[in-house]
C-alpha cells in the first residue's frame, strides 16, 4: 500500500488524435485538501474521469485508494468509498431533498444518519423539493449525500462555481471541518485561487495535460520570491542568473526577478555587485499560477 | 483571542498564525497557561486548512511557545514569562531608537527600509558567501 490516497504515473490520454493528457503525474496525501488547477481545458475534468474509472487511459497508471481506477471491479470499491460532487448540479428535479437522501442511502451499506441528519438542519435542507433549490443549496445537498456515504476521500470539481461569497465561504468553512472532524481527503479543482490558497495545504498545477507545479502550498510560498535589484548604474551586459530565476525583467538600473527556489544565492550574487541593494517580497499562487501557465 | 489571516499576501498561512501567536504572548495578551483553541476550531473559525494549523503549532511547541497536552488541549507554555520581560526591554530599545531617528527627519517607510536592509546583512552565514542548494 502506498501513502497516496491518489497517486497518477503518466497519465496519457487523447481524444480524436488530440491528446488532453501528456503524462500527468498526481500524488495526493490522506487527509490532505489539495487544489487541483488549470486553465479551460488543461486536463482537470479528464483526469477526474479518469480516477472514477469513467475511462480509460492510453498509457499510464491511476490509483486511488492503492487501486487500480481502471479496473471494472476495483472501480466500483473505489467508486463506493469516495464521494464526487461535479461541477454541473442537475439531479432529479421533481424528488423532495429526503426522496433523494432515501433513494442515495439504498447504495451505501455504511451510511451515516448522524452526518445526514447533521448536514440536514445545518444546511436548512429539509422539506425541500430538489427545483426549488438554488444554486448554493445544490451544492450543499451534493455534498451532504457525499459526506453521508462516509466517503474517505471526496471529490469536488468547482464546488464553489457560480456560488456568491456568503455562500462560497460557507462552503470552504463546511469544507475544513469535514477534514478535520473526519479526515476525510479533499480534491478539488477551482478556478479561485484565492480560495485555494485559504484552504489547501497542497496544491498542483496542470498546463497542456501535465503538472507543471506541484507541492505543499506554504513550500511553494516559501521557495518562490519576487526580488527587486537595484543597481548603482545600469548595467552594460545582462547578469547571468543562477539556478531558481524563473523569469526577469529589467527597466533601467532596477531588475525585478521571480525566483522559484535557490533564493538566497540570487540575493548573494546580486549583493556582490556594488552599490546594489535587494529587496524581497512573497508571491501569491496567482503569481505562481500566471508564471507557468501563460506563456501559450 | 482574535487572529486574522490574510491568504493573498504571498505569506505561507502557517507564519502567518505563527506570527500572530507569538505577537500575542511577546505582548502578553496570551499569558502563561492560557489556552489556544483546538486545531479543529481554529481551522473552522479561520476556515484555514487543519494541516496548516497543526503545522503552526508544531513549530510552536518547537520553539517553546505552547504546549499540545494529549486530550486536554493547547496551552501557552509556563516558560514564557522570562520571553516577555526579554521582549519588553527590547521594546523601549526600539523606541529610543525610532524616536532618535524621527528626530533626524526620517520618515517611517525610511526607517523600515533601513531596519530592513540591515537585517539582512546582519543574517548570520550571509558573509561566507556560499552557496545553499
């Protein structure tokens, strides 16, 4: 058994010739909440797929729970242990919320009525017909019916989409407390990198079908420093960088640098220049996020 | 106790409540004993990740700070009165200094630029130049 609860060794996929997966490689810790992004099309909803064991892929190895999700039989255990909340919200509009719960609860032999009956008044679901519900409240039934089959592991694609912020916030406080109550894993992918950033302790980043950035959120922050370098005169022939500079741009006396690693070597080796201060500053994950997925 | 994170300033989270702890206790709005809230309700209040708060009070307990007692909770440490009488002195050193320097003219983005600038060179191993893969 491996310590992932996902774990993806080049996936590879195509549709038609066109390939949406270039060797995607995934591992999610248990009892993580890891934010899964891309851009439209980068691969998130193909590899999604790929994991429930919706398909197949063209090479490669998708495990979840130590499993093989392409597997028919180990698709339907790890089908039952997990909870999946899509992005599109349609479901049986003429059923009551407790017609669906019922109708949920006869595939789950380890169904918890404590969660449901938590999740039920917390989300003030009762009594409800499915129609009726907004947007929000949909998301917040998907997610109960999820919790209440004592998934070990969900799966959320954009769960806050098309949410406004009151109920966004609601959704990621709901979030945190399942992890830390049941421990329960999180994966989801988002377009919010705010978001992102306030609740998952690791995060990957996919462009063109393969993870282009990938780790623990609060090591990314870390590693990866904006730096601004301010010379004494401008310089006559560009500095060659050391390992860790990631992009640089230069007006005048001042070169401002992004550096993903190897920080305070950059620093040294602009300090030994004189005259030069330095100045350093965080970076958010949008910066991190924009530096490798926008060269397309 | 009222903590305030901000995710979108590029600081890892865990620093951040760090940071907001160990403000607390240097000023002494936490004391000796206090208790800090669980793990599960300071991610629910924050709605912050549980792992990012475990992590913050790991390297807490590291450096002293608080205690994680089995069952009963997360304490502020009892040997952190010293750390705050420290703290203190250091405190009016600081104002005598900022007061000195506002006397010269300096404004304040200045002074922090200057505090800054010397910190760094101040950083131990800086001078041996070598390289930290």
């Amino acid at each position: 058994m491996s310590d992932w609860v996902i774990e993806a060794r080049g996936l590879r996929k195509s549709f038609k010739g066109q390939p949406v997966l270039t060797g995607l490689n995934l591992e999610v810790p248990a009892g993580s909440i890891f934010g899964f992004l891309g851009r439209n099309g980068a691969g998130k909803t193909t590899t999604i797929k790929l994991l429930m064991g919706f398909l197949k892929p063209d090479c490669g190895d998708a495990r979840v729970f130590g499993l093989p999700a392409g597997d028919s039989s180990a698709g339907l255990e790890i089908r039952r242990r997990l909870g999946f909340v899509t992005e599109d919200k349609e479901m049986y509009p003429d059923m009551t919320v407790e017609q669906i719960i019922r109708f949920t609860r006869g595939f789950y032999p380890k169904w918890r009525v404590d969660l449901e009956q938590h999740y039920l008044t917390l989300f003030d679901l009762a009594c409800r017909k499915i129609s009726d519900l907004s947007k929000g409240m949909r998301s917040r039934l998907m997610l109960l019916l999820a919790i209440s089959h004592g998934a070990e592991l969900l799966i959320l694609d954009e769960p806050t989409e098309g949410l406004d912020p009151v109920a966004r916030e609601d959704m990621l406080r709901e979030l945190v407390a399942i992890s830390a109550s049941e421990g329960t894993t999180i994966f989801f992918s988002s377009h919010q990198l705010e978001e992102v950033e306030q609740i998952a302790d690791r995060v990957c980043i996919i462009d063109d079908g393969a993870a282009v950035v990938a780790g623990s959120l609060d090591d990314l922050k870390t590693q990866y420093q904006r730096l601004r370098v301010v010379f004494a005169e401008e310089l006559r022939t560009p500095v060659r960088w050391g390992e860790g500079v990631e992009h640089v741009r230069q007006d005048g006396r001042t070169v401002d640098i992004l550096a993903s690693g190897n920080v305070e070597a950059i620093i040294n080796q602009a300090r030994s220049f004189p005259g030069a201060s330095v100045e350093r500053f965080p970076v958010t994950l949008k910066e991190i996020f924009l530096q490798h997925v926008r060269s397309d | 106790m009222i903590f305030y994170l901000n995710p979108s300033t590029g600081q890892p989270l865990y620093l951040q409540l760090m940071e907001q702890i160990r403000h607390a206790v240097e000023t002494g709005a936490l004391k000796a004993g206090d208790q800090l809230p669980t793990i599960r309700k300071m991610a629910e209040d924050l709605v912050m990740n549980p792992n990012t708060v475990v992590r913050a009070y790991r390297e807490l307990q590291h450096e002293g700070i608080i205690e994680l007692r089995h069952g009963s909770g997360v304490f502020v440490s009892e040997s952190v009165g010293g750390r705050t009488r420290v703290t203190k002195k250091a405190q009016t050193i600081v104002q005598s200094a900022l007061d000195r320097l506002a006397d010269l003219g300096l404004t304040e983005d200045e002074i922090r630029r200057l505090f800054e600038n010397e910190l760094a060179q101040h950083r131990p191993g800086k001078a041996s130049g070598g390289d930290h893969e």
